[in-house]
C-alpha cells in the first residue's frame, strides 16, 4: 500500500475535541503536580489520608485511577479550595454527560468551542465557561442561540445586549446550581 493510500485511510484528529483521556490526564497532572505538594502530602506516602479525603468528598473508597471524571473534579475542586490563595488551579470543565466516565471506559469527549479574537471573544468565553461549568455540552450552545436570538451559531452573535442576555441567565442557572459563576 502506498503512503499516500495510508495517510487517507488514517483518522484525522479534529482540533477542538477534548477526549476523556485528555481531561483524565489533565486532572492527573493537577493532583499530582501542583494540589498534592501545595498541600505537602504524597500520594505514596500519605496514601491512607488522600483515600480518606477521597472518600470523605465522593462518598466511596477508591483510589486516584478508579475515581470517575466526575468524582475526580469534586475532590480537585474540594483540594483547591483548602490551599492559600497564591496557588492557582484551573480544574478542566466538563459535560454532565461525562461525569461518569472511568479509565478504560470507550473513547468519548467533547467539541470544544474556539471563540475568535474580537471586540467580543472575552464575554462569549465567559459565556462558554458558565454554558461548560453547568455541565452542558458545548455544541448546544448553538441551539440555544439559534432558539433565543435567531443567530445560527454562537461565534456568530455579535449583540452585545444578546451576550449579557444568555451571560446572566447562564450567571444565575449557576447560582442557583451552587456553582460559582466567577470562576478564577
């Protein structure tokens, strides 16, 4: 078969999707690279406390690699909120739908919306954050513009009183969700 023959056959990896083994990796590298030595514990010799914390914030005993995403999200979110301000930590975003996602479950993920640079992009990425943070799928964001403001895609809404419409009602879902809507 020739190379040429070969690079058509070959999946193409799409630049906006965000795999689970992604988000996986993502909070993996956020326990173990900065919370856990923030907070001066080691996962392998503090172990029996990090399972106890685990366990405290999800309701079961299981390890790092056995946690769901979800569950994984509430203990980061629950670790970043004990360390001092100074330390930043941005826990990835992720649809309700994945919540349940484990290591070893089939290849899944979502499209991740690019916002272009313009007069406009740090409002529709706050927009995207508080749509994300809900635990909605960013591709329905769409829906719901082309529904409420007759504009067929959301990178396409350039009413300005349209953002600050779907921005806080978005703000307020999140309220009442007990989610906080001003994310660091």
């Amino acid at each position: 078969m020739s190379e040429q023959a070969l690079r058509k056959e070959a999946p193409v990896a799409r630049a906006n999707f965000v795999s689970c083994a992604a988000i996986y990796n993502m909070q993996t590298c956020i326990l173990f690279g900065t919370l856990l030595p923030a907070a001066g514990l080691s996962y392998e010799q503090d172990k029996e406390a990090v399972l106890d914390l685990f366990e405290r914030i999800t309701r079961r005993r299981a390890s790092w690699s056995k946690l769901s995403l979800g569950e994984r999200n509430l203990s980061l979110d629950a670790l970043a909120a004990k360390l001092p301000e100074h330390v930043a930590v941005e826990v990835p975003l992720l649809p309700k739908r994945l919540h349940a996602w484990r290591k070893g479950d089939p290849a899944n993920g979502y499209e991740r919306l690019d916002i272009p640079a313009g007069p406009l992009a740090r409002q529709k990425r706050y927009v995207v954050t508080l749509w994300c943070l809900l635990g909605y799928e960013p591709k329905r964001l769409d829906a719901r513009v082309s529904k409420q403001f007759g504009v067929e895609k959301f990178v396409w809404l350039s009413d300005p009183a349209a953002l600050a419409t779907l921005a806080k009602d978005l703000w307020s879902r999140c309220k009442r969700a007990g989610i906080d809507p001003e994310p660091a």
